[in-house]
C-alpha cells in the first residue's frame, strides 16, 4: 500500500511539474541552504535542514516583494498557512530582494503568516534552478514541495501565481496521506 501511495505522489510531482527543463525533479534531493529570514518583520536565520525536522517544506520562490503577482501569491499562501501547518508543513518564499525591504513584505502581504528569506546574490535561487531567464536579476516564479528526508515531492514554475497554493497543497496533502501513523 505504501509504495503505491509513494508511486501515486511521485505521477503527481510529475503531472504537476510545471518545468521540463528545471534542475530539481521529483525525486531529487533538495540543496540545503541557510538564508536571512523574517517573520512577522522579525529577522532571523531560517536554515532548511531545521525546517525539514519538523516535516515537509513548500519552497516557493518569487521575482520581487511589492509587485502585483508576488502580492497576490503571498495573500494566498497566507490564506492557506493554517491548512499547511495542520498538515504538518511550512512555507517559506524566496526572492533576490534585500532583508529590510522583506521585513516589510513579511508583515504587510505575507500577513505574519509565514516566511519569506533574502536572497540577493541568488545562491539559492540559482542552487534550485529558479532564475527569471528574461530578467536574471529576479527568480522565476517556482514552487517546490520538500519531504522530511530532502527529496523533491513537487516542482511548479509558472508566472501566473493562481495555482502555486493549489499545487503545492495537494503534493503536500498526497505525502502526508501516504505519511499517517
């Protein structure tokens, strides 16, 4: 039952993928990185391993805090953060902008719901395949879901920030069905 269930979420990271060409597929293991981080406008280190203790990890990244679409996706991860935390999962956004610009977004769009980590020499962003190839100062708009044990269960990218939350919600609901004591 386990490994049909495990089949069962690997054809939905597949189907849900919205990339061919990314660097991380299902399947892969997830970069580990430590990143400046604020929650709520309170700075501090948010370190993936930690994060991973505590079970899955939604990893979205996003072009610029303040704009049109990453303002829409932030209210709807924000929506959704107490149906992530019951399932046991955390979110965290990724973008190049700087930590005192985040410190704002974090509160304001992110609703002190979840956190989102400063990337601006893109580290991160380029470890996990997410730069804008049109504009390579910014990431591309990508969503992964990160099991426990550091394996990619789902990759997303797509400008249009209306199906990050559907997707990521359903990997991270598939795992933790195929996950239950």
């Amino acid at each position: 039952m386990k490994s049909f269930l495990l089949c069962g979420l690997y054809l939905a990271g597949v189907l849900a993928s919205g990339s061919a060409s990314a660097a991380l597929q299902v399947g892969a293991k997830a970069p580990d990185f430590a990143a400046q981080a604020s929650l709520g406008g309170k700075e501090f280190t948010f370190s993936l391993a930690d994060a991973l203790k505590k079970g899955p990890v939604v990893l979205y990244f996003y072009p610029a805090a303040f704009t049109s679409g990453c303002t829409q996706e932030a209210h709807d991860f924000a929506e959704a953060s107490d149906q992530y935390a019951a399932l046991g999962a955390m979110v965290i956004g990724v973008s190049a902008d700087k930590i005192d610009k985040l410190d704002k977004f974090s509160v304001s769009e992110c609703r002190s719901k979840f956190a989102v980590a400063a990337d601006p020499d893109q580290k991160v962003i380029k470890a996990y395949d997410a730069v804008l190839q049109k504009k390579p100062e910014y990431a591309d708009r990508t969503s992964y879901v990160i099991a426990p044990d550091g394996t990619v269960l789902m990759t997303y990218t797509n400008l249009d920030p209306s199906e990050h939350v559907a997707r990521t919600m359903a990997a991270v609901k598939t795992w933790r069905a195929a996950h239950k004591q």
